[in-house]
C-alpha cells in the first residue's frame, strides 16, 4: 500500500467547491436567474450549496417547483416545508390547461402526460418569469445523453437543445453571453455521482424526503415494478392487489410512474451500504426512462429538463 | 485486482483521496469507445439493467458478434453517434475502484470535432492516448498528443490497441512505444507510460494478459489506480472575485474561488489590475470561518477596509502580485465557424473578468498534424496560432503554464454570442505599459464650442452606389454654408492614403474599419462634425467604431437602397466588372453586407431624391449640434479642472 501526499481537500470538498463556483457565476452573470426544485435528494444538495454559495447574504434567485399535481403527498409536504423556511422564495407552477384537459399519467399513460405537465408546464414557467438561466439538478451519471451535455447548456429562444452544436466549454470559464427570449440550463451537481449525493448528505446532514428511507408502504406489482399507491386517485387494474411490502425509493417522481425498490435501509449508512453493493441503475425506477434508449435525447432536445 | 462491488468502507475512503480526471483520445477505429466501455465494465460499474440494454443493443446493431458484446454502446450517447459508429462530443464517465475515483472524458477524434476534445482535455490531468497496433502513429496521434500538450496536460498513457491482431508480437510493440516517446517529448509532455491493450477482450485493461507475458507491467486500471497525477499549484495567493457580497450595511465580503496559493487571516493582500491594498479581516464560509484557505476553494473574503473592488478584479498577494497589462502572447486555438480577422474585436473573458480584445497580429499559425509553423492571415475552424492580443483595459493575468486560471481565456464573438477560441497565455508584452496617455489642457468641449457646435461622427453605411457619398456631401455643403466646422471623410479616399496598402480582403476590411474609425475619432476630439461615408459591411465593425465614442457622438445613418437599385445604378461600372468577375470580394455581390439591425437613421433610398433625404437628415442634426459660441477661453467651469 503506497502512501498517497496528503491530500488538502477531500473529493466531496472540491465537488462542493465547483459547484459554488457555478452558483456565484449564474447569480453574476444573468438578469433572473431561478432554482429548478424538483424536491428530490439531487434538489435537496442543491439547495444545500445555494445556501452555502451566498451566505451570509440569502439566495439571489427563487426556487421554482413543476407541479405536476401527481407527486408523492409526502414530496408536497417537505416542499412546503422548505418555503416555510423563508429565506428563499417558492414558486410553483401548475399547467392549468392540462388540469383542465384532466391529463393524468394513469389514463394518458407517461410520455403525453410528461409532455404535457412536465416539459410544457416548465417552458410555460420560464416564458412566464422570463427565465434566463435555470439551475438543474440533472448529473452526467445519470443516463447517456446527459452524460454529453455542458455544464452552461444554451437554449435557443423555443428551449431546444442542440446536442450536435454545443458551446465548447473550458476549464471553470463559462460563456454566459445570450440573446434575449434565449436561456441557458446550468448543472453544478454534473460531476457528482449518485454515490457523492449521499455521501454529501450525510456529512452535512441534509435534510431529504422521508420516501427514500425503507418503511412499509401500500404497493402494487406492476410490469416488474413496485408502484405505491399513494392517494384515492390510484387506479387498481383487474387482478392487482395492494400489499404492504417494506419498500424505499432511489428516484422520485410523479407516483403513479416511480418503483420503489425492497429495502429495508431505513438510515443514510443503511442506504449508502446498500448502494455500494447495489447492481442496477439510479434510474431504473422510472416508467418514463424505459422507452427507446434514446428518448432522454429527444425530450431534452424538448425541452425537458 | 479491484473488479465488482465495492464495500462501504472502501467507498469512504475512496472519498478521502484525489480523483484522477482523465482524457482518452485516439482515431477513428482505434476502439477507443470500446478500451472506455471495457474499462468501465472491469471496474464493475456496469448495472444490470445497463447490461440487459447493452446485450440488447448489441444484438440488434452487430448479428455478427454472437452473444459478444460491443461495449462501445456503453459510452456513444447521441443517436447521431450510435448511428455513424463515431464520437461526436465529449462523453463524461464516472467510476471508482477501491483505490481511486476517476472522472473520464471520452473525446472524438475526428479533426472536425477538436473543439469538443479540447473541451474535454481543458479539465483533465492525464490522457489516454490510443493508437491501433497494425497502423502504428498517425497524423491524428500527432494531433490528439499536441492539442494535449497545448491545454496543460503533462501525462500520457499511450495504450496499443488490437495487439491480438498482430499476433501479439513485442516487436511491434516496441517500435510503436519508442516512436511515440520521442514524440511525446517533442511536443512538451513530462511523462509517458506505454502498454500493449486488447480492448474487446480486456486483456492488459482490467487484467494482465496471459498472451502477452513479455510484458510485465501494470495493467491499464491498475497504472490510472496508482499514477502520480498531482498538478503543480500555483504558489501565489491569487482569488478572482466573483461577486460582492452585500446583505446587509454591516457586511461586505469578495466572494469566489481561489486559483493559487494560500490565505491567511491578517495576510496584506492587493486589489488588481489596481493598485489599493488591504488586510484580509475574515476567510467567511458557510460552515464557519477559517484561519486560512487555499487553492480549490469557495470562500467569501473580508477585508479589514472598504475598498472600490468589483466582479473581475483578482485579489492577490501584496508581496507577489500578479503581473498586469493589456497586450500579450498567446496560442489560440479557433473553433469558430467564421474566420478569426485580426482587429475585429472579441469579448475576452479571463477569470472572471470580461474586456472587449482584438488579435493585433498572427505571428504564425501551427499546423495542428505536424507543428510547423506557417504564416497566416487569418485562422480557420480548429486551427491553432500564435497571436499578440491587445485588450481595452489592463488585467492581472498569469501565464498559462503557471496558473490555468489566470492564463487560460476564452474568446466570445460579439454577435452570434458562441465561444469561438481558447486561449493560452504566454507573456506580457511589456511595451503596453510603458505607453501612457499625455493629459492635454485643451478637451474636446472646449474645441467644440469654440467653433460653436458639439462635435459628432455620422457614419453612413450602405452597398456601393447606394448613395452614401451623395447624401454625406449634401449635408456637409449644407452644413458649411449654416457655418459648422466639418468633414467628409470618404473610404474611396482614404484608400488612396493612410489605407493605401490595405485590399479588400475581409482581414483587410476590418482593419480598413479600425484605421477610419480611428481617425474619425480623433476629428471628433479635434471639435468636428465627421461625415464618414464607408460601405462598412460588418456589424461588428460598425459596432467597434461606435465604441470609440461617447454616448451620443456616433449616428449611425443606413443608406438602404436595394442591390438592384445599385446595380441598375452603377455609376462607376463597378457591379458590372464584379459580375464579370473582374473584381473580387465586392461587397453584395461576392463578399457579404451584413444590415443594420437598428441605425440611428434609416433611410430608404429608392423612389426618393438625395437632396430631399440631405435635406431631412440636415434637419434633424440642426437641433443636436448646435452650441453657444464660445471664443473667450477654454476658462469655463468644465475645463478648469
């Protein structure tokens, strides 16, 4: 075993400090600047390093919260928790025009009601404020295509990337120049690894919903997925049973399209250990990630975030 | 050998040591994508469910590979990268051993993708360089291995690809490495290891090869595992600000991101490019204060006096500061899709500072695949020169080689906003400091009333034959004869003096803007009303030359008369000889003219008569110029300071 030079700052110490660096140059650089806040862990480090990146000062930019109005209850709950706090603003944005439409990812199935309450909702949200810079928790261990993408990633004026076209981007030197109606999306966390989120979280102790801790919850066997059901407004289709199974969460999402996975990790060393010898993927979770291997590059292309 | 699951304790104390970030690089069909998938699978850090989709995907785009998988579907993420078999940008990979924590930036080949290697090289300590054992070193190792040394990394690993393919015979091998190491050397990198791959198979990648016995080193993981990737620091404390913060009356703190050096509490520290000094009172983070701080780090600064000090100022140490000017040496390496021309202006960003910047002159450019150097007039698409820049103001700057922060810039063109260079620092040019401006009495106010008017530029632009030269000398003879001090200053007769060496060429065009500009400039100083009456195709020239005055000296006039109109016209038989082709780069016909997007004057020249547009444009200038006539002294309360 060969001694390593001892080493200053550890490997979460300068994923922190990178992403300060990101926060400060967004505040800096753009007229209004907002937090996407997803309320998930991913939201909950980056409204950790808001916080660290201002202080002593209050964050500079608001939250802003894509309500599809199908989220876990426990997610609304933690959310107004957060704005209950009173240092940083809350905004939530419903498509109205959807509700109205009575969208629903249990009738509608995943891809028109992401479309519709997610990806539409969010470019109706940023014309609405005029948004522009949106800070994302998205991180390029995630799935393929964001695996390619910029820290500062343009939008033109109608929100689409262009995965074929990127702005090179150099050392910790951000091009924050656009036009007006353009935007940029900006993710701090892109070099961190699912791993280094809950590492993080546990060494400073961020709070997170009480969903990724392994507890026994009402679910349904779905196509191979635990599905929760969470509300009145579930849909049992002919021969599902709800059992109680002792389940947790590594993705949240809109409930009706999120597996949970058995678990019985009910601590951050118990969800940690689990993850280590853990042999699939964050991401599996999700309905909406299960189409062709390509689609996270279509929506984002979108719009999606 | 560290493959599978990873034990908690081992994850923490993967978190305690140094992550390597690293490049792979190599050409088309090196299996580059394939070397990174296979590693990533030896590590143990392909899930499941990952797997199912690679088997899938393997099936369906190779029938011919059986049940063997083709893991460079782990890593090409676009569909238009799946669909041609080639990397198109840099992919971003994550993975840890027991040992270490890595990040991998997988970068394209393709000599049309440079920028997104370049990109991807900008952050890294250490590249893979890959070269296919049957064809040896290419033109693009060359390339990949020069553009690594030229963004600042000092480690290759050169990997022998497809070994199995040549019978794994060491020969082979030993002429490839001692080739490149020559190499290597010549284009300024510190340390070369090299080893003999098979990329699909994994052999010498996840595991020493049983084929390959004369080989006795370290398997690829195991040499990223163990290798020395410590990048020199900085040594001088050096902190570009990067926002002030201000919540309260009380408070007031630098925040941003030291790029050099350590910080102490009490420490005596310099504000630059200025010259104001001050002790540093408190090192603020969120998670308490500290005693000292170093390289790496996020912190909030606080001063023990108030200071005028701003985003884009570098807060160094006193007894070391920073070396500051506006003129230096570097390498810039083009990614713009139109040309560099000498002398059109960029924004420059540096740190966090951003200063409008001109390339002064291209000492030479180097060709990528062979380093020669070559003259250049301009530079194309990944191309690399050796340039002098000059900035507007002066900045506090390292060189490259000593501090990537303070010597790395990047070039962002004015209009179309996209990151059109990099560049590396080299050395000040110490004659810009030394070149002071001369304070004189007399201003320009003063000039101006005593010839009872407030000087201006009205710089009319148009296609040949619009009419610019018309209506300027309408309104010049009208002017005069009203008793305003002016004059006309025309491109086509400038050309015939101070822009006599210059052709029409679009390097030759910018410069030809500049030195007009230039000289309008000092005529407004000098108390006059300037006429300037030039085709002036590009905006972003126009926009320079507005640049050089005060708000409301410069009026842009649009001369807007259609191209058939000027054709029809074409009272120097002009558009006739360019549409012989007797005449080259003639602006509307074979050289662009790019529209005002908003002039200050727009005139739509078809249907109307010249004097009646002079005569409108007179009008609305009368109002403007006119000052009290003031011929006693320059003894008036503005000049006596």
């Amino acid at each position: 075993m060969t001694t390593q030079s001892p080493q200053r700052h550890s490997h979460l110490d300068d994923l922190e400090a990178e992403s300060i660096h990101i926060f400060r140059e967004v505040a800096a650089s753009f007229q209004h600047p907002v937090m996407l806040y997803s309320i998930g862990k991913d939201s909950s480090v980056l409204l950790h390093l808001l916080r660290k990146a201002f202080f002593p000062a209050r964050p500079p930019m608001p939250l802003l919260h894509v309500d599809t109005t199908w989220k876990f209850r426990e997610m609304i709950a933690f959310r107004d928790e957060v704005a209950a706090a009173g240092d940083v603003e809350v905004l939530v944005h419903i498509n109205e025009e959807g509700v109205r439409q009575g969208i629903s990812p249990q009738t509608h199935g995943a891809t028109v009601h992401t479309d519709v309450m997610k990806t539409l909702a969010l470019k109706q949200a940023l014309d609405k404020y005029r948004f522009d810079a949106a800070i994302g928790g998205a991180r390029r261990d995630e799935e393929k295509s964001r695996a390619k993408e910029r820290i500062f990633s343009f939008r033109n004026a109608q929100h689409r990337w262009d995965p074929k076209s990127q702005r090179p981007e150099f050392w910790h030197t951000y091009n924050t120049h656009i036009r007006k109606g353009e935007s940029v999306r900006v993710f701090p966390l892109s070099n961190w690894t699912e791993m280094d989120v809950w590492l993080y979280i546990q060494r400073e102790n961020i709070p997170v919903v009480p969903l990724y801790f392994a507890k026994p919850r009402p679910v349904v066997e779905r196509d191979g997925a635990l599905i929760m059901a969470d509300d009145d407004r579930f849909l049992l289709q002919p021969d599902e049973t709800v059992q109680m199974r002792e389940v947790r969460f590594r993705t949240l999402g809109c409930y009706p399209l999120t597996g949970a996975v058995e678990s019985s990790a009910s601590t951050l060393a118990e969800i940690i250990d689990e993850m280590a010898r853990s042999r699939s993927s964050e991401r599996q979770g999700r309905v909406i990630d299960q189409d062709p291997s390509a689609s996270m590059e279509r929506k984002k292309q979108e719009g999606y975030f | 050998m560290a493959t599978g699951t990873v034990t908690p304790t081992e994850v923490s104390a993967s978190n305690a040591k140094r992550l390597l970030r690293f490049i792979t690089c190599g050409s088309v069909d090196d299996g580059k994508s394939t070397l990174l998938g296979r590693l990533l699978y030896d590590a143990g850090m392909v899930p499941e469910d990952q797997l199912a989709v690679l088997t899938r995907d393997s099936r369906k785009l190779h029938a011919e590979l059986g049940d063997k998988l083709d893991f460079s579907l782990l890593t090409d993420g676009l569909d238009a990268e799946r669909q041609q078999g080639i990397t198109i940008d840099v992919a971003y990979r994550y993975f840890h051993t027991a040992r270490r924590s890595f990040i991998v930036a997988d970068c394209p080949g393709h000599e049309q993708y440079t920028r997104n290697m370049a990109t991807g090289a900008s952050n890294a300590e250490l590249a893979v360089v890959l070269v296919d054992a049957r064809k040896g070193l290419l033109t693009q190792t060359r390339r990949h291995t020069y553009i690594c040394g030229l963004l600042g990394i000092r480690q290759v690993v050169l990997a022998v690809n497809k070994m199995d393919l040549v019978g794994y015979d060491q020969a082979v091998y030993d002429a490839i490495a001692d080739e490149y190491c020559v190499l290597a050397k010549d284009l300024g990198i510190a340390r070369v290891q090299c080893l003999p791959v098979v990329a699909p198979t994994g052999e010498n990648v996840g595991t020493r090869s049983s084929c390959m016995t004369w080989y006795d080193g370290p398997c690829l993981l195991e040499l990223l595992e163990s290798t020395d990737a410590t990048i020199a620091q900085a040594d001088d404390f050096r902190m570009p600000v990067q926002w002030v913060s201000r919540p309260d009356q009380s408070f007031r703190g630098y925040a941003g991101t030291i790029c050099g050096g350590r910080v102490t509490c009490g420490d005596e520290v310099i504000v630059q490019p200025g010259v104001q000094r001050a002790r540093i009172e408190r090192i603020v983070t969120a998670s308490g204060d500290l005693l000292s701080a170093s390289s790496g780090q996020a912190v909030t600064l606080c001063l023990d006096r108030e200071l005028d000090a701003s985003r884009g100022d570098v807060i160094a140490a006193a007894l070391r500061p920073a070396p500051v000017a506006d003129q230096f040496n570097c390498h810039l390496l083009w990614m713009g899709d139109a040309v560099l021309l000498p002398n059109r202006t960029y924004v420059l960003k540096i740190g966090t500072r951003e200063v409008n910047a001109r390339v002064m002159s291209i000492k030479h450019k180097v060709d990528v695949n062979t380093q020669a150097k070559l003259a250049a007039r301009h530079l194309e698409l990944n191309e690399v020169g050796y340039c002098t820049m000059g900035m507007d103001g002066a900045i506090a700057f390292e060189s490259f080689a000593t501090n990537p922060t303070l010597g790395g810039f990047i070039l962002i063109d004015r209009q179309s906003n996209a990151t059109v260079a990099c560049g590396m620092l080299d050395y000040a040019l110490g004659r810009s400091s030394n070149v002071q401006w001369q304070h004189v009495d007399i201003d320009k106010v003063v000039r101006g009333r005593s010839k009872g008017q407030h000087p201006l530029c009205l710089w009319f632009t148009g296609l040949s034959g619009a009419g610019k030269s018309t209506i300027a000398n309408l309104v010049e003879r009208r002017l005069h004869v009203l008793g305003y001090h002016t004059y006309l200053l025309d491109g086509d007769n400038v050309r015939h003096g101070i822009n006599k060496d210059l052709g029409f060429t679009p390097e030759d065009r910018v410069e030809n803007i500049r030195r007009i500009a230039e000289v309008a400039h000092l005529m407004v100083d000098a108390g006059l009303i300037v006429l300037v009456s030039v085709i002036s195709p590009y905006r972003s020239e126009r926009r320079s030359a507005r640049e050089l005055f005060a708000e409301g000296e410069f009026m842009e006039v649009f001369v807007d008369t259609p191209l058939e109109e000027c054709e029809r016209r074409d009272a120097k038989g002009l558009y006739q000889k360019a549409r012989a082709g007797l005449i080259r780069n003639f602006t509307g016909i074979d050289a662009p003219y790019e529209r005002p997007e908003s002039p200050d004057v727009h005139l739509h020249s078809s249907g109307q008569h010249a004097e009646h547009l002079a005569e409108q444009l007179t009008e609305r200038l009368l109002a403007g110029i006119a000052a009290p006539h003031d011929v006693v002294d320059g003894d008036t309360e503005e000049s006596a300071e």
